[in-house]
C-alpha cells in the first residue's frame, strides 16, 4: 500500500503521465489540422483546375518533381504510407535505425509534403501518414522523460499509431483494434493502458476541433433474407482479388523501380506527375486526392462516377505510391472498394446498393492491408452502422483467403522489411514474427 501511494504522489510520475498525455493531446490536435488542412489543399487543387484542366498536366508533375526532391534529400524516410517505418521501428533493435525512422523532423515534412501531394492531385491518403507522425512524435517524448525502455521502444511507437488513426478517422476502436492487428501482431497487455488513454485524449482533442461526425456519413444499408448474402460471397472474391492484385503489383512495382530511383528520380517523379495528370483527364478529376467525397456519393447513391472509377483510382493511387512520395493508401483504398461495390451492385438488384457498397469497402481494403478485424471495425465505425456487423466480418475474411491466394505477405509488412533491411546492422536478425491471423 504505501508503495502504492507513494507512486500516486510521486512527482516524477506525475511529470512522467503530464508528458504522456500532453503528447497524446498534441497528436489528436495535429491530426485535425491536418485533416482540415488537407481539405483545404484539395479545394485549391480543384479550384486551379477549375480555371482550365489542362493545368493539371504542368501542375501535377512539377509539385510531384519538388516533393520527391524534398522527400530525397531534405526528410529522408518520410516516403509512402508511414505506416511501414512504424512497424519497423517497433521491430527493429537498433535505436540510431529507430531514430532515423521517427522523429520530429519526420513528422513535420511528413506533413508538409503530404500537403503538397494533395496540391499536385496525387492519390494520397493522410491516414498513414497521420500514424507516422503519431508514432513519431510519442516516440521523441522518449528524450524528455524516463519512461521505461520497453514503452520507449514499443509502448509510444504503437500507442502514437493508434492515437493517429483514431483522430484521423474519428474512430476510437478501429485505432486500437489497429494498433494489435496490424503494427504489432501481438497483444502486450503492459501497453494496453498506455493505448486506450493515447486513443481517449487524441480522440477527444480531435472531436473538439472537427466535430462530432462519422467519416462517411451514416448508412442504413442491410441483408434480407439469405439470398442476399451472395453479396458477401462476390464483395469478399472481388475485393479480395482486387485487393490482392494491387499490393503483389505495387511491391514488385517498387522493387523494380528502386534501382531506377537512385539514378532517375527525376524522371520517374515527372512520369508519375504526367501519369496523374492524364488519368485525372480522363476520369474528369474523380481520380485527385484521398477520394472521399466520390466514396461518400458513392455509398449514399448520389454518384454518377460509372463503372471505370475504381480502376481509374488504382492507377492513380499506384502511380502515387511508386513515384516514392509520401502518402497513404487507406483512404484511396476505401473510395476504390466503394466503386468495386457500386460497379457489383447492378449485378444484385434485389440487394440494397449501399449494402454492396459497404461490403465492397470492407473486401477491398482487406484485400490490400490483410487486416480485416480492422477492416471490419474501421468501416462499421465510419458509417455508424451496427446491423452489418456480421456480413462485414464475413466479407473480410473471404476477402483475406482471397487476397492471400495472390500476395502472401501483408503490403506494410513487406514494406516494413525493406526499411530493416536498409537500416538494420549486418548479422542483425530481422525475421518477421509469426502472424496472427
């Protein structure tokens, strides 16, 4: 008991929880600004647009050119997703390899140039790179306090992802469920505090700024009847395939490239920005940006995208990625699989088109990241919908089956590898752990 109290009234404990909570408030208010700042970037972007679309063929390559410079030779490790160096850093042994993968330095270019990819229409997502400005910024509370080692090296790294998506999205449990799932593959109950009280504060910061609201709106969609669940059987085949399909392409895509990189970034980041440009040419700028908006319409049957969007915003998005840019592909990967399930919804007449939609979502994003009890949280959360609980779950695990059948290893994972392997020491051991499916 009195060891108890004297850790209540311990001064060091408390700067030690001030701290940690401070930096859990800063994520969750630096994940709303980001997110309105993003908003606001996308309106620029189609509003220089507006004036003529043939700018989108100067515009895209040379902010495409500028911000894979910066991203080269000013904030080296800030490329792609982000979520792929959190996952390393949580695996790697090496502390200068860590810190070269999260620091403050990261989180702000990560920022900064994930902004000027909206200017430029890539198709980015700013969740991803939300994780990996979380993870960096709880990792850096590292050098102002003596947390212990073990918080330090994986407690803060997690807890900051987490924190990240659950301001992002404004989904609470998704960011925990993907904070298991997806960047540590195992449970560590030492650190389930930390992550349920970094996901309350960032969360909460971030409902103060945006506002109460579900990031797609609110869905009635729902199965009657067992026929119906055809829909979950082709949303989880198609999206699996799809899904499967995109993440085997984009690895090999970057492991062809990457020599290419080191002699002509150049060249491959204005052939990115020109590929871009001339997809948002003929997709009549419905492929530019994280595609939320096209999702929303999508979902709520106001859209008139036709049939060619999805795969309009695969290769946009896959162009994205390979030019080496920083940018996520979650919010890219929901609007493509709300297309999948539109463009499926006319096979189905007697299943409500937003019950296809939704379940395409789900089958899609698993299908790339291969986690579906986050695929299956993260949309249920989105759309306030609670009656799919179980034709969602179902999808995404056909939908994993699938996926698995074509790319083995989950995309960030693999991502993350490459990043060990560049960072790691030699001799170093960087086996992946066994999943935990």
């Amino acid at each position: 008991m009195r060891h108890q109290l004297s850790g209540i009234f311990s001064v060091r404990d408390w700067k030690t929880r001030l701290i940690f909570w401070t930096g859990a408030l800063t994520v969750g208010l630096t994940a709303a600004v980001f997110a309105m700042s993003s908003n606001y970037v996308m309106a620029l972007h189609s509003s220089i647009i507006a004036h003529s679309r043939w700018w989108s063929l100067l515009l895209s390559p040379l902010v495409m050119i500028t911000v894979v410079f910066c991203t080269r030779h000013l904030f080296p490790g800030t490329q792609g997703s982000g979520i792929p160096q959190a996952i390393a850093a949580l695996r790697s042994e090496n502390d200068g390899a860590r810190r070269r993968m999260l620091s403050l330095r990261i989180a702000a270019g990560k920022l900064g140039l994930t902004l000027l990819g909206f200017l430029g229409g890539a198709s980015i997502g700013r969740e991803g790179p939300t994780v990996h400005i979380g993870a960096s910024m709880m990792y850096s509370l590292g050098r102002f306090t003596k947390f212990p080692p073990h918080y330090v090296r994986h407690g803060l790294i997690m807890v900051g992802g987490a924190a990240g998506i659950a301001a992002a999205f404004n989904t609470p449990i998704a960011g925990i469920i993907f904070a298991i799932e997806e960047m540590a593959r195992f449970y560590e109950e030492r650190a389930t505090g930390l992550l349920l009280v970094a996901v309350i504060i960032a969360g909460l910061a971030a409902l103060a700024i945006l506002g109460n609201y579900t990031y797609f709106g609110e869905s009635n969609a729902s199965l009657t009847g067992v026929h119906s669940w055809i829909a979950v059987l082709m949303c989880g085949v198609a999206g699996g395939l799809l899904g499967g399909v995109f993440s085997r392409v984009l690895l090999e895509g970057m492991k062809r490239l990457r020599p290419a990189m080191a002699k002509y970034w150049l060249v491959v980041a204005a052939a990115s920005g020109l590929t871009i440009a001339g997809i948002g040419l003929l997709s009549d700028g419905s492929s530019y940006g994280t595609g939320y908006d096209e999702a929303r319409h999508i979902l709520l049957g106001h859209s008139t995208l036709g049939w060619t969007f999805p795969f309009y915003k695969i290769a946009a998005t896959m162009s994205s990625y390979l030019s080496g840019a920083p940018g996520g592909i979650f919010s890219p990967s929901l609007s493509i699989g709300a297309g999948l399930g539109g463009d499926l919804a006319p096979l189905m007449p007697y299943v409500p088109t937003s019950a296809v939609v939704l379940l395409g979502m789900v089958g899609y994003f698993t299908g790339v990241v291969q986690t579906p009890l986050t695929a299956s949280v993260i949309v249920m959360e989105m759309v306030d919908d609670r009656s799919m609980v179980f034709p969602v779950i179902t999808t995404a695990i056909i939908a994993l089956g699938t996926s698995r059948l074509i790319c083995k290893t989950p995309i960030y994972w693999a991502l993350a590898e490459e990043f060990l392997t560049e960072k790691q020491p030699s001799g170093r051991n960087t086996r992946r752990p066994k999943q935990v499916t």
